[in-house]
C-alpha cells in the first residue's frame, strides 16, 4: 500500500492505543489460566492475532470481539500442536512461546514471515543444548522437542529480554521450582517488570532479588477480567509530533505504567519540549527543542521515532546503545539513515551510537517503508512535523502493531491518501 502525506495542519487531542506489550502478556496469562478471562482494549493488530493463534495451538480459545479478547485457557495443560504453529512477523510471539510449547515434550515447528527467522534465538539454542533437547532454526522455521527441565537457569541480560520473559511464563508450570539467574547488564527490565505485573494479575508468583528470580513450580494461572493500557511506545508518535508542532494532546496513558517507554515523556521534557499535565497523559505546546543524549538499552522500541525528534533539535542527537535496532523488523539504523537521506536529512551510525543534526527538510516522492511499521510511523511523522508532502511505499506495514494509524492521524488534521490494498 502507497500512501501519500499531503501538507497539513494537525492538532487535537489523540488517545494512546492499546499496549501491544501488555496485550501479548495479558492473552498469554488469560491462555494458560483455567476457567475463562475477559480482556478489552485489544486492538487486533497482526502481532496480538499471531499471539492468539499460538494460544489456540497450545488448546486455548481466544475469540476476539469488537476490541475485547474472551479467551478460555487451557489451565496450563497444554497440548502439543497438530500443525506448525506460524507466528507471523512478531518476535514476541516467537520467543514467548518457545518455552511454552517445550513444555508439550513432543516435536514442534515454529514458522515466521519477513525477517522474523533471521532474528537470533541464540539464548534458548544454548539453553535447549545445555539440557540435551533439539533446537534448530533455517530461514524459514525452527524446529525444538522438550520438556524443559525445573532448575537453574542462566540467562545474558544484554540480549532481547523477550528471552527472559518467555522464560518467566513458562517456568511456573513445571513440576519443581527453579532460578532464573540474568548476567549484567540487565538491558529492557522495564519489560520484565511489566510481564511479571501480567502474571501477578493472574495468581502466579514471582520472588526477584536483583538479578535473580525464584520462581515456585506447579503454579496455575488463574482467570479473570481486565484491560490493556494505552501504549507509550504509540504514543511517542504523536508526542514528538505535538513537541514539534504544539498544539496536541496525547492521553489514555497509565500514570503508574511499568512501560519503560514513558521515557520519551522525560526525554522530550530534557529537549526542552513545552508539556503540561493532563489526566492519562500531556499537551504540547511548541517551543525550540534543543539535542539530548540518550540511552536506548531500556526502550529499543524508540528509535526510529527518536531519530525523527533529531532532526527538529537545535544541536547533535546522540543515541547510545542502539545496536538491537539492527535486528528488529528491519535493520532500522540502515532504513532510517536510507529513507531521511531522501527528505534531505542526515543520520549517522558507528557502532550501537547514531547521531542525528537538526536539519531543514523536504519533500519525498519515493519513500519506503522497508516493511517496518515504526519506520513507516515515524516517517510520517517526519512529513507531518516538517509539512512536507511525502509518498511512503509499504505502509501497510501499519498494521503489525496499529492497524488504525493513518485514520487516528487524520483525526489531527492530516491530509492522508492511500492507493492500493492492504
């Protein structure tokens, strides 16, 4: 799908989405429980449905209504899949479920879309090795045998902490207890923190002392009703677009969120951003922005967008410890660099650190969205904030995380066209 970004003036007032984090968590939680579990606030994006057809291929059912999950668990006997279980483009899905579908003890095959099967899975490679179980991962699949084992458990804390996180689901089902040990440095603890919220929700229990948790085995989950809060990771979007332009609010935000990406609120306050306090959320008015240093290990997620906030910041942008954007959806260092090379920008990247200058942008015919949905959403927010017009190839990639993006910008005023099929 093409879409085109016309000039526009935007304001208004602009509602977070639901988390796609929490929602992973919270369908998994509500999956392994037995009895039902009512979730509102899910937004059908790709990722959550690839997350709901895994929960059904463990025996689960999920059925997804007009923005509510009604999920049935399976009580934490899970069974093993008839077929390959196909976990999209989403490594939360990918990584979350490992262990889970370890725990059948039978064969299973795991299959991905775009680049999800060259995303590294070293961790539980050394883990199903240490343990004498198959593990082996192409191109196209990856293929392991199970049961995990309870015990002692090691875990690198520089990597993805979706490792550590499908660990935490999983361990509590197995019959003994075990101890989950993360090496510094512990990168992305925010996450951790918000599954061990999820599974608290749900009954199970989890002792953390530092890097260490103590995890009790023969735990079930147990039902019950909730809701998915708004995502700061989407509202950082519309939050650097409001700092630049004024004029925006974002809410629908939860003010004691375990989020680590509400940072872009203290960074954007750091730029010197014109912010003031609204229930769920802020209001920015326009001021100069000035260049920050910033420290990606704990919101990976942010980069692209952050990358965009350079360019309007009076100085250089540095962020640091960047490198993990190599390996997401697309290498997002190579797509940002490529794509605001276009609009007349410049970013620069040496190892884990890029620096971005402020700098005068211009329109782009020929845009693309390299199949990422947060290139493609700061992109647009590049166009929106510059008022330039731009075309942007690929955009239905939108749709892994928000499916709705361009209709909720068009909601600020944006003048937004969209030629061909998503």
């Amino acid at each position: 799908m093409r879409v085109t970004i016309e000039r526009s003036r935007v304001f208004g007032t602009l509602e977070a989405p639901p988390s796609k984090s929490m929602a992973h968590r919270l369908l998994i939680c509500a999956g392994l429980a037995e009895g039902r579990s009512v979730i509102d606030r899910v937004d059908p994006s790709q990722d959550v449905l690839a997350t709901a057809r895994a929960l059904e291929a463990l025996g689960a059912r999920v059925r997804l209504e007009e923005g509510r999950a009604v999920v049935d668990g399976c009580g934490g006997r899970l069974t093993a899949p008839d077929g390959p279980v196909d976990c999209g483009e989403s490594g939360s899905t990918l990584r979350f479920f490992i262990p889970l579908l370890a725990s059948c003890g039978r064969p299973v095959r795991l299959l991905g879309h775009g680049r999800l099967m060259q995303r590294p899975q070293d961790v539980y490679a050394r883990l199903f090795e240490r343990q004498g179980l198959p593990f082996s991962q192409t191109q196209q699949e990856l293929t392991l045998c199970g049961p995990l084992r309870p015990g002692e458990y090691r875990v690198e804390g520089g990597v993805s902490s979706q490792f550590i996180s499908g660990l935490l689901l999983a361990l509590p089902l197995l019959d003994g207890d075990s101890v989950l040990q993360v090496t510094p440095p512990f990168e992305s603890q925010s996450y951790v923190a918000l599954t061990l919220r999820a599974m608290a929700d749900f009954g199970v229990s989890v002792r953390r002392e530092g890097n260490t948790f103590f995890i009790p085995g023969n735990q079930r989950y147990r039902p019950r009703n909730g809701a998915v809060e708004g995502d700061a990771s989407q509202a950082a979007f519309p939050a650097v677009l409001g700092a630049v332009k004024g004029g925006i609010t974002v809410t629908g935000l939860r003010e004691d969120s375990c989020q680590g990406d509400r940072v872009i609120f203290d960074i954007l306050r750091r730029c010197g951003a014109g912010m003031t306090a609204v229930p769920g959320g802020w209001r920015f008015e326009k001021q100069p922005l000035r260049a920050v240093d910033i420290d990606l290990a704990d919101c990976p997620d942010l980069g692209p967008i952050l990358m965009v906030l350079g360019l309007f910041c009076e100085g250089e942008t540095v962020i640091r410890n960047a490198g993990r954007l190599r390996v997401k959806e697309s290498d997002r260092i190579a797509a940002m660099q490529q794509e605001v090379e276009k609009l007349g920008g410049r970013i620069e990247a040496e190892g884990g650190t890029v620096r971005v200058r402020g700098a005068s942008l211009h329109g782009a015919p020929d845009l693309a969205g390299h199949n990422d949905h947060r290139v493609v959403m700061a992109l647009t927010v590049a166009a929106l904030a510059a008022d330039v017009p731009v075309c942007i190839q690929e955009a239905e990639a939108v749709r892994k995380s928000w499916p709705d993006f361009f209709s909720r910008m068009q909601q600020l005023g944006a003048e937004v066209k969209t030629d061909g099929t998503t």
